[in-house]
C-alpha cells in the first residue's frame, strides 16, 4: 500500500485545489465585472462604492475572527460554534442599525443625496448578513475544500446572474446591490444544505471564544481604517466617478494577489495549526508557502502591470481608460501585499493574534498620516501612491517579525526565489520587445493580441524559470513542487488525496 503523503504535500495539494477552484469561483466574478463595465459606468460604480465604504467599514471594526478561533480551535464543540454563529447574527443587526442611523448624515458629508437610499438597503443586507449556517467552517477547517468550493460558488453564481440580469434590463447602479443581496440569501440557503450542522442561539461558549477573539477585535478596528482610509478619502476629497475608478482598478489589479496568496493562507491555516509544536517544520512551511505564492504572483502581477491598456479596452470599454495608470500601480501593490496573508495565517496558527494586533496599531498611524498628506499635496494619484508606500512599510515591518520569531529564513527565500526573480526579467524583457511590434494582421483583433502576450510571457517566464531551475540540479524548491503536481498529477510516489 502507498505511504500516506507527508502533511505538507496534502496541505500543498489542497492549496492548489483552493486556489484553482477560487480561481474558477472568481472567472465568474470577472465575467460579471466585465458585462457590467459595458452597461454601467464609473460614476454608477462610485456611487455603490460610497455605500459599500461605509458597510465595509462596519463590517471590519466589528470583526472577531470567530472562524480562525473555530479552525485553530481542535477541541471545539457544538456550543463554540452556536456561540460564534449568535455572535454573528447580533453583529449584523447591529450594523444594520448603526447604517440606518447614519445614512442620512453621510449621504451629506460624501456630498451624494442618492447614497441614503442605497445605504438604508446595505443595511437591511446587514441584517441578514449573520444567519449563515457557521458549521460550513468544517469545509476548511476538515480540509475538504471541495464543498468550500460549491459553498462559494453557490452564492456567486446567484448573484452574478441576478446582477448581470437587472443591468441588463434596466441599465441601473441597482443591479449591484440586488446582486449583492441575492448572493446573500443564496449563501443562507446553501449553507444550511450542505452542513448538517443547526446551531442554536446562545452565548454560553463566549468567554472562551473572546479569549481569542479579543486580540482580533482590536486588530480589526485599527486594520479596519488603515484598510478603508483609502476610499473614504477618495469618497470625500475626490469625485464619485474617481472612487469607480479606483474600485474598479482594485478589482482588476489585484486578481493575482487575491486569489492566489489568499487561498493558499486559507488553505494553510489548519495545517499551521497542526504543526505549531514542531518549530523546524513550521519554520520550513512558512517559507515554502510564502515562495510558493511570489513565484506564481510575481509574473502575473507584473504582466498586469505591462498589460494594463489592452486589459482595460477589451475587458471593460474605452470609458474606463482612466483607470490604466491606476491599475499599473495598484498591481506593485497587489505584488506587495501578496506576502501578508501567508504571515498573517502563521500568526493566527500560532495564537498570537496579540502580533498581529499591535501591527495594526502601528500601520494605522503611518497609514492615515501618508494618505492624507497625498491625497491633500498630490491628489488623486497621489493617494494612489501613498497605498503602495503605505504596503511596503507594512510588508517590511512583518517580515521583521517572522525574521525575529526564527519562522523566515531570507536565505532561503533568496535562494527559492532567485530563479524567479530573472525570469520575470526575462518576460519584461520579452514583453517590451513584442510591444514595439505593430500588428496589422490582428488590427481590430485587440483580444488576440492580447491573449498572445499573455501567452507569450507566460512562456518565457516559465521557460527561463525551468531552465535556470534544471542548471541548478533541480534543487528542492517552489518549482520542484508545483512541476511535480503539474507533470504528473501525484507527489512522487505518493497517491494524491
């Protein structure tokens, strides 16, 4: 019989069926997106996004971090989760409250008399918002990332048909909150059919639960506006059409990062968890992982970047040409802050929340102060710029940390990552060369220009990468992982799981 694979080969196969089936989660996501780019404008996206600033500003600043607590959590019993889940429902009607009290006034100070209304029905999206059945935890927490998948794509499917539907017919900002609230209520449903779980109201598991959870309430409200200072900003001291944009981009520019170093954090948590006592191992997956994720998001993030006008005009419409410099930025950005949620999913594992906690303390203070001073002396590219410095700081700052907790190696990071590094070189290199090509044959064909880029720097990245890897004597590395799923679907000799 074949040996069972090693933990981090399970946890390595179940992060790339996290990422790939997040990855087919959110090509839905960016259908949508670019169905509704045509039909909608920047200003129509701005005025949403005024609202959802403020939703998801509650939102955060009321974060306890109850899954983490679930899934770190061994021991939990059925009382833990119903305690989280009557947490969460209390939470969403407060928010909801608080929104409606609010939506009034901040329909003035964001000077934009038609986000009241707007903001009353986030609230009612708020109220629900808790009811989810909290036993689908037990999808990441049991690493049975399948019906994490068919979770997920449950309420993504709903609201991207209910969404792209009401654009279509009435040509109306409206589609996005209806789609919001019909993903919502297909979440409700399809949570309660896939888990058996019935959690109850109570409290009775509470103070353990906070034991946890109180450092991630704290973490949350200061990382809430280090997090959302950005588009209040925006929301306040520039256009509705501009905070569009701005979310726009975002959305666009961090499709490498998002969703690649947030599901294989995901992904690892639990196994974080189950190793924290074997410092060597942790040490070792921490590296890994984070090497993993540069060596995929490096390439896309750049590509992005140097791709940004083509992606634009095919993706969206020529009405969204203001946004091409934004996502340039926003995708350093993105390749940044891809180093986070690894640090952030080890600390968590670890129990020390109280890190993470004080990080945000810290970054909130320089956050705020850089954002208003560019925003205030260099307007709005100006902010643009002051979110990536902002990321760099905070990016360096917890690196530090692990470096200093004896979990990051930079030696052996450099040394998984330097065949990355010239290979990324190589396809800036390639790309620029191609770009002074003009193309008459596919004149008028923008898509297939642009796919032939992508495919071409997808080649030459991969292929400098694999050689410089093979001249190295195929040494244990990111590349020797993923090659090995890629070539032969299993770990070795291992059966995959």
């Amino acid at each position: 019989m074949s040996a069972e694979p090693s933990l981090n080969k399970k946890t390595f196969f179940a992060t790339l069926w996290t990422v790939g089936s997040r990855f087919a989660v959110r090509f839905i996501g960016l259908i949508s997106l670019v169905i509704l780019a045509k039909i909608l404008g920047p200003e129509d996206y701005g005025l949403v996004g005024k609202a959802a600033v403020i939703y998801g500003f509650l939102a955060m600043l009321s974060e306890l971090g109850l899954e983490a607590a679930l899934i770190t959590n061994q021991k939990a019993t059925p009382d833990h989760y119903s305690t989280a889940w009557t947490i969460h429902v209390l939470r969403g009607i407060i928010i909801a409250v608080i929104l409606a009290v609010v939506a009034q006034p901040a329909s003035v100070i964001m000077n934009e008399e038609r986000l009241e209304l707007i903001i009353y029905c986030y609230a009612g999206i708020s109220f629900f918002d808790g009811f989810y059945n909290i036993g689908v935890v037990d999808f990441r927490k049991n690493m049975t990332f399948s019906k994490d998948f068919y979770f997920s794509l449950y309420q993504k499917l709903t609201s991207f048909v209910v969404t792209v539907a009401v654009a279509y017919i009435w040509q109306t900002y409206w589609a996005l909150v209806i789609g919001l609230a019909a993903g919502q209520i297909a979440q409700i449903i399809s949570s309660f059919w896939m888990s058996p779980m019935r959690p109850r109201l109570t409290l009775r598991e509470f103070n353990s639960l906070f034991d946890f959870s109180k450092w991630m309430l704290v973490n949350e409200v200061v990382n809430a506006i280090s997090i959302k200072v950005d588009a209040f900003l925006i929301s306040v001291y520039s256009t509705t059409a501009n905070v569009g944009l701005y979310n726009m981009s975002s959305e666009i520019s961090s499709v490498p990062s998002t969703e690649i170093a947030m599901p294989v954090a995901r992904a690892c948590t639990p196994s974080f968890s189950k190793i924290r006592d074997d410092f060597q191992e942790f040490a070792k997956m921490y590296v890994d992982t984070l090497s993993i994720v540069l060596v995929i998001v490096i390439p896309a993030a750049t590509g992005m970047a140097m791709l940004a006008e083509p992606i634009v005009l095919v993706a969206l419409d020529d009405k969204w040409l203001d946004a091409v410099p934004i996502i340039q930025v926003l995708s350093i950005y993105g390749l940044i802050g891809s180093a986070m949620p690894t640090f952030i999913s080890a600390m968590l594992a670890s129990n020390r929340p109280d890190i993470l906690t004080k990080l945000s303390i810290l970054s909130v203070f320089y956050t705020v102060g850089i954002l208003l001073f560019a925003i205030l002396q260099f307007g709005f590219m100006g902010l643009i710029w002051g979110v990536v410095i902002s990321s760099v700081i905070r990016v360096a700052i917890a690196q530090s940390i692990a470096r200093n907790m004896k979990i990051l190696s930079v030696r052996r990071l450099f040394l998984n990552l330097w065949r990355a590094g010239i290979a990324n070189c190589a396809m800036i290199y390639g790309l620029f060369y191609l770009s002074g090509f003009d193309s008459p044959m596919f004149e008028g064909w923008l898509l297939i220009e642009l796919i032939l880029k992508i495919v071409a720097g997808a080649v030459i990245y991969g292929a400098t990468i694999a050689l410089l890897w093979r001249l190295s004597s195929k040494v244990d590395g990111p590349e020797k992982s993923i090659l090995s799923v890629i070539s032969r679907g299993k770990w070795g000799n291992d059966p995959v799981h």
